[in-house]
C-alpha cells in the first residue's frame, strides 16, 4: 500500500453514532462566511497539512503554484 496523503477533520460534520438527524455545526459556522469568505478562510489556514505538505484544497495537483 501506498498512502500519498492523510488528513484529519474537525467532526462538524461527523454523522451522530445513533442516527439522530444531520449535524448542522458546518453549515452554521460557514454560512456567514458564503463563498467567497470560505474560500479566503481555506487560502488563509488550509492550504497546507499538519505536516507541511500541500493539502490541494482548491483541488489543484501542481505543487509548484
């Protein structure tokens, strides 16, 4: 096996356990950001992972940019 990238996620919109309905945390908390305030949230603090690599959030596949 070849692992090329792992990451972690902060469980916003981790599914309940017991199926109790959608958890809403993700959407509460970047709705006000819309869009545009996502994407300049991810560009600001997502765009490498833990360890320094890049995290291709904007799904790009060149690490030279």
């Amino acid at each position: 096996m070849s692992v090329e990238m792992v990451q972690t996620s902060c469980g916003y919109a981790v599914p309940f356990l017991d199926y109790a309905g959608e958890r809403d945390t993700l959407d509460r908390v970047t709705e006000p950001l819309g869009q545009d305030g996502l994407h300049t949230f991810w560009a600001e603090r997502n765009m490498t992972t833990i360890d320094g690599q890049p995290s291709n959030i904007f799904g790009d596949t060149d690490d030279a940019g």
